[in-house]
C-alpha cells in the first residue's frame, strides 16, 4: 500500500507536468465521445418516442389508395386472412386561401368517422377540441401548418373542393402516426406553409368529393405473424376492379420511410466520426506516454532496483492513461447528452412527434466509455510493458547517441544555401523518420476531419445548383387533381403571365428487375422540353428515347440494371398493366428516385390518349401573384410549387440538418486540430530541450533556438497539409457510399475554399501552439536543463 501511495503521487506529479498536453488530448477523447453519444441517444430517443406512438395510437400496416369502392365492400377485406382491423376513408385534396399568405396552398384532407375516434392511425390532439359532429364545416389541422401559419382553434380558412368554395373553421390542433414526415404527396421535401394535413367528418367529406357510401383509402392492422406480401396480393385483386393504385406495406409509406432512413445516416454517424477521432486520440497517447517513458528510464531503474515489480510499474502507467481517458470520456459524456437534446429537438421540428422521451442511455455511455479506454491502452500497453521490462542496469544508461549525418539536401550540394539551423531541421527530422512520420498523420487526419465539415456545405451548393439551377428552370409546378386531357395545357398558355408551358404525365409504378423491386413513378416529358432537363454525369442533356425508359442512377443501382436492360413496370393506376421496357439511359439526380419517358411513349405504354397528369409554367415575374390567384380558381387544379421556394425549403429542412452536423464536425476537428498540433510541439520541446539550451550556452540568439524548434513543426505542418487533403477526399467519398438515401444523395464535391479553410485552421493552431512554445522556450532555466542527472 505505501508503495502505490508513492507512485501515486509520483503519477499526480506526471499529469501535472504534462497538463497541458493530458488536456488536450482529453478534449480530443471527449469530441469522440460527445459525437457518439449525441448521435446514439438521440437515435434511441427518436427510435423509443416512434415505437410508443405506432403502438399507442395503432399505426396501420398496409395502406392502399384507389378510386372509387362501395362501402360495403369493407367487409370482405376485413375477413381476409391475416386481416386484424380496416379503416375506410375518403382522402381528398383542395387549394387553400390562407389570411396573411399569397402563394399557392395545397390541403390533404382525411376523414375522421362520423362517431368517435379512427381504430387505426388515431389522433394526438394537442390543442383545442374534436369536431362536433354536428357541424360540416370544422377540421383539424396538423400541427406543423398550424405553426407555419400561426393557427389557433377559433380561426379560419378558405378551401376550394372539387371546384366549390368553401370556409372552414378550426377546431383543433393535432398530429397522426401517419404524418410525422408532412410532405405532399409526390415530393421530397416538406413544405409546412404550401402543404397542411386535414382532418374532417366523414360525411362532410364524402359530400365535398362526391363519395357518399363510398371510400377512396383504406388503412389495415395485421394480425400478428400474418404474411403482409400474401394480405397485399389478396387486397390487390380485390380493389383492382375499384382503381386500386396498389396496397404497399408500412416500409413503402413515405412518413415511416423517411425516419427510417434518418435513422440510418445517424448510425452512421455514430460508427465512423467516433471512431475516427478516438483513434486519433490514442495515436497522441502512445507520443505521450513514449515521450513520458523515454525520459523516464533513470526512474524506472531505480524503482525496479528497490524492489517494484514489473506490474506495479505497468499499472502505474496505466493509471496515466485511464485519468486523461476518463477525463475526457466525463467531459465528452456531458457534452454529448447536453447536445442530444438539443439535436433531438431539432428533429422534433421536422419529424412531428406529439413527445419525446429523451434520456440518459447507459449503453452508449458504457460503449463509449469502453472503447476510448480500450483504443488508449492498446495504444500504449506495448510501449510500458517493454519499458518495465528493461533490466535495471540498461535502464540506468541513457539512450544511444543520435547518428548524425548530411541531409539529402546537403549530400545533393544545396546545403551550402542553408544556415546551419535551417540543416539542423533537415537532419533531425532525417533522423527520426517514424517520429515525423507519426506527426505528420495526427495533423492530417485532424486535418482530413476539418476537410469533412466543409465537404457538406459545398455538396449542398452543388446539389442545390445541379437539381433546382440546371435541372430546373419552371417557376411553377402545376398538378391536376386527375389525369386530364392535353388540352388543357393550351387554355393555360393562354392566361395572363403565363409565358411557357410544358405539361407532363406522371404515373406510379412498381419496376422489377429478377427478384429486386421499388415502388415509384415514370415522369412523361413533353419534347422538346427547356423546363425539365434531364442531365447525365457529365451534366449533359439527356434526351428520352422513343421507347424505353430513362431511369435514376440511383434506382439503377437499387434495381442493379445497366443501359440496355430491361425492366418490368406495373403500373399502379387504371387498368393496371404491366410491360417489359428496355432501360435507355441513366440520369444524374441528387433528390428522389424515379423514372423518365417521352410523353407520348408513357402515353402508349398506359394505352391512352394524349393526357397529361400536370405542367411546368414559365411566369412572368411581375404578373405572378395574379397568376397564383387565376390557378386557384380552376377546379381540376390540386396544386401548384413554385421552384423558388422548393430551393429555399430545402435549405430550411433538409440542408439545415447536414449543415447543423457539419458545424459539429467542423467544431469538433478544431478541437483535434489544436490538440494535435499542441501536443507535438510540446514534445518536441520536452525531448529536444537539453540540446537547445546548449545551443544557447553556445552562442545562439533565442530567435535562433525558437526557429530550430518551430521551423521543424512548420516543416512538418505543411508536409502534412497535401496528405490531410488527400485523407479528407478519402473520407468525403466513404461518407458519400454510407449515406445516400431514397430521400437525397451527397455528391462528392469539395471546393478549393474548404481545403483553405481546413488549411488555414490548422496553420491557425500550429501558430497558438507555436507561440506557447516559444514562451516556454524563451523562459527555459538553462542551468536546470543542463544539470547532469545523478
């Protein structure tokens, strides 16, 4: 016990000597820990809150939209097999008039029973009162329009069903199962002011739309450990006479889809950067504790020769380690669960969740905990077991003299344009290759980490340019409520303002390819088209084939056909054929999975006549309002986008959240940064000391000594630059195969302004770094240096 006492004061003396150092490499240790913890609490709390809020307000399994069904109908689907409980309903959509907002305003609009709550999909009423049933003019608003829009229970708006004019009021607010992810229907991203979800009475609704007795939608619970492929089939034959569009599982429903897919680049997020930075972690700790070891040999002799065993020494160091591991894990847990919650609550702004249960996971706190410990020690073990293994006589003698020699430089003739400090530089890094070396990989990995931050801003932008700037060149996109005849586009063309019109077809579609399937839609392209370009890697314009099918490289990939293969398509509405359709081409597109026809080939392929599902409007700006205003009025218009604010939407959702963690990132690289920089040049301070103030005693000016010194970190600061950004375009193309999704992709683009920025903060830390050095160095007590150890 006395003995462990002394080393233990010995050890406290250690961090304090090396404080500077053991914190910064403890600040490195937390930013691992603090990303892991974030990410793996955050993806629990929203996993759990998700879980309890299918479970408590019984979220439907299979979904199916069709035309028109009887009502009585309901009863031979509720007695399929594997069929636990149906939901009927009327869904209709209509253009809204909201008080306060100009722009065009699409409502989905779901039927809530005439008596009593839904048996499936219920409601989470957060504010205000249910719908009397007594009156046909009341709803419920989804929480996230009622925000956008400041609605409270009282208020009103104007909706326009099936052509007729009508003004509701507010009864309350509240949330679905089914619409945590708000998005309109045939978009990606969520636009909370042009999209809301509605709750009505179903006999209120059903007279709107012309459905009395009859239904439009049907939700299904299953009966636990019924086959959902084998209830779809059944349900498919039944409602196909009835316009069934397809019945698709919960994995297909866009709400559930686009957690679900959250939830994943989360756990990526989780596995790599974590990983990353504690392996950087444990890089500084093996410097540290060699360097600590290296100058402690003398000590280790002596404690070997009065007695302490090898595990005693060993134990000692490892002590050294776990302090600065626990240190920083303490910090990096806090730190973590502090900006979980915070990172929860912003996905609580997208994903609308009526609770989260957010709180404290001991599993990742133990993990994170566990690794940090086990990285550092396997790290270092090897280094203190073979210096307490020294006999105590070679331990007593100091190290081998250092070989000195000529540099390459100097052995190629170019020393002579060198002062003598400048080839000291050259020849100790000459000397000690692996210490350089090693140097050099810890500043370019924080560096390549740096690279990473800035890599997702500069995606964005290049997204942003190729999907809405080059792609896209509409001011609005107009869809219609059904399928409608061609001529529709020319009584457009003919109102005030509008310039240019392109109509479209758009028709959802199952593709097969062997036993590999997705559930999408064919867009037909009206030719020659100069609103809708379809462009290829090169961002050349691609043009659809005469027959065949143009398709996303992404569904490509999801479907694992090439050009000149051929797919199956099914078509999900009508009479629901299904054709073999050569594969023409590839299309690059960063957001959503789809596939592209001409429009009259699309047309032939359904074996109808020229109709159009909608149009791209090219306004004249000065006349827009009016515009926005005369589409209201035409009845068969469900809904209008503009393209502008599709950009600005983006950036506000989905942008916002990769910006939000690469500002993490971003942060978190400076803090590896500066402890990486910080800790080689305190070592090569601590190891080089002795042999600088002899160089003062010899008549070197402190400038000289500090450019000795510095120079060498500078050297090797910007030989590690290059090797950081190739490190970083490494890690940048990982990212881009690990997070794609159906909802968006990341190109791999990476700016020159991001390499400068990555490089600017690192020289930005070697200089903070430098000038502690220099402090220290022009304060060094050249007797106390010099002194011969006894």
């Amino acid at each position: 016990m006395k003995a462990m006492a002394v080393l233990d004061r010995k050890l406290l003396r250690d961090l304090w000597a090396l404080r500077g150092q053991a914190l910064a490499i403890a600040l490195v240790i937390a930013g691992g820990v603090a990303t892991y913890v974030m990410a793996a609490n955050t993806m629990h709390a929203l996993r759990t809150s998700r879980a309890i809020y299918y479970r408590d307000y019984r979220f439907a399994d299979v979904f199916c939209t069709l035309r028109r069904a009887p009502e009585k109908l309901r009863g031979r689907i509720a007695a399929l097999p594997g069929v636990q409980a149906v939901e009927t309903r009327v869904v209709g959509f209509a253009t809204l008039d909201v008080a306060g907002y100009s722009d065009p305003v699409m409502g989905q609009f779901v039927s809530l029973p005439d008596r009593g709550e839904p048996v499936l999909n219920r409601l989470y009423l957060r504010k205000g009162r249910w719908v009397d049933p007594l009156q046909d003019d009341e709803v419920l608003v989804h929480e996230a329009f009622a925000e956008a829009h400041r609605l409270q229970p009282g208020d009103s708006f104007w909706a326009t069903m099936r052509g007729k004019r009508r003004r509701l009021r507010v009864a309350g607010i509240a949330l679905s199962p089914e619409f945590i992810y708000a998005v309109q229907p045939g978009a990606v991203i969520p636009d909370f002011r042009a999209f809301g979800v509605f709750w009505m009475r179903r006999k209120a609704l059903a007279h709107a739309y012309e459905l009395e007795g009859s239904f439009n939608d049907l939700v299904i619970r299953l009966s636990p450990g019924a086959n959902a492929r084998e209830v779809i089939d059944r349900l498919d034959s039944l409602l196909t006479p009835y316009g069934g569009l397809g019945a698709y599982e919960r994995t297909d429903q866009v709400s559930h889809r686009y957690l679900t897919e959250e939830f994943h680049q989360l756990e990526n997020m989780a596995r790599i950067f974590p990983a990353i930075v504690i392996a950087v972690a444990a890089f500084l700790l093996n410097v540290v504790v060699g360097r600590l070891i290296a100058t402690q040999r003398e000590q280790i002799a002596i404690l070997k020769a009065f007695g302490y065993r090898n595990r005693v020494i060993v134990l000692h160091y490892v002590k050294f380690v776990c302090i600065i591991v626990a240190l920083g894990t303490s910090v990096g847990v806090a730190l973590g669960l502090r900006l979980g919650r915070g990172l929860s609550n912003l996905y609580m702004e997208f994903y609308r969740l009526p609770f989260l249960l957010y709180s404290a996971q001991p599993g990742p706190i133990l993990i994170a905990a566990a690794a940090s410990a086990a990285a550092a020690l396997l790290a270092t073990i090897a280094t203190v077991i073979r210096a307490a293994s020294l006999p105590p006589a070679q331990a007593m003698q100091p190290p081998a003299p250092a070989k000195y020699r000529q540099s390459i430089l100097e052995r190629f003739g170019l020393g002579r344009w060198l002062a003598p400090p400048s080839r000291m530089i050259l020849r100790n890094l000459e000397r000690r290759p692996l210490k350089a070396a090693l140097s050099m990989i810890g500043i370019a990995s924080a560096c390549s980490i740096l690279i990473v931050g800035g890599f997702f801003d500069d995606a964005i932008d290049y997204l942003v340019h190729v999907q809405f700037r080059l792609g896209r060149r509409d001011d609005l996109t107009l869809t219609f409520i059904d399928p409608t005849s061609r001529r529709a586009a020319f009584d457009l063309r003919r109102l005030p303002g509008v310039e240019w019109v392109e109509p479209f077809r758009s028709v959802p579609v199952r593709m097969r390819s062997e036993h590999r399937s997705y559930r999408t839609y064919i867009r037909g392209i009206s030719e020659p088209s100069s609103l809708y370009l379809l462009l290829d890697r090169q961002l050349r314009e691609l043009r659809p084939p005469e027959e065949g099918v143009l398709l996303t490289d992404h569904l490509a990939k999801i479907l694992r056909v090439s050009p000149g293969e051929w797919v199956t398509v099914e078509v999900l509405e009508g009479e629901r054929p299904v054709r073999r359709v050569p594969v023409a081409g590839l299309v690059r597109e960063w957001v959503g999975v789809a596939g592209y026809m001409k429009l009259g080939a699309l047309n032939r392929l359904l074996r109808e006549g020229p109709t159009i599902t909608g149009a791209l409007l090219l306004v004249d700006e000065a006349q827009a309002r009016e515009v926005n205003e005369r589409l209201k009025q035409i009845p068969r218009v469900a809904a209008t986008g503009a393209r502008e604010k599709a950009l600005r939407n983006f950036y506000e959702t989905m942008a916002d959240q990769l910006l939000i963690f690469a500002f993490f990132n971003t942060l978190l690289a400076s803090v590896i940064v500066f402890g990486v920089v910080y800790n080689s040049a305190r070592i090569a301070f601590s190891e080089r000391a002795r042999e600088l103030a002899t160089l003062r005693v010899l008549g070197f000016t402190r400038g000289e000594v500090s450019y000795i010194l510095l120079g060498e970190l500078a050297l090797l600061t910007l030989l590690a630059l290059p090797l950081g950004f190739l490190l970083g375009r490494l890690l940048c193309a990982y990212l881009v195969t690990t997070l794609p999704t159906d909802l968006y992709r990341v190109p791999l683009v990476i700016n020159p302004s991001t390499y400068a920025m990555a490089a600017s903060v690192v020289l930005a830390s070697s200089m903070i770094s430098a000038w502690t050095v220099r402090y220290k160095l022009d304060r060094l007590d050249l007797v106390a240096v010099l002194k011969t150890k006894e």
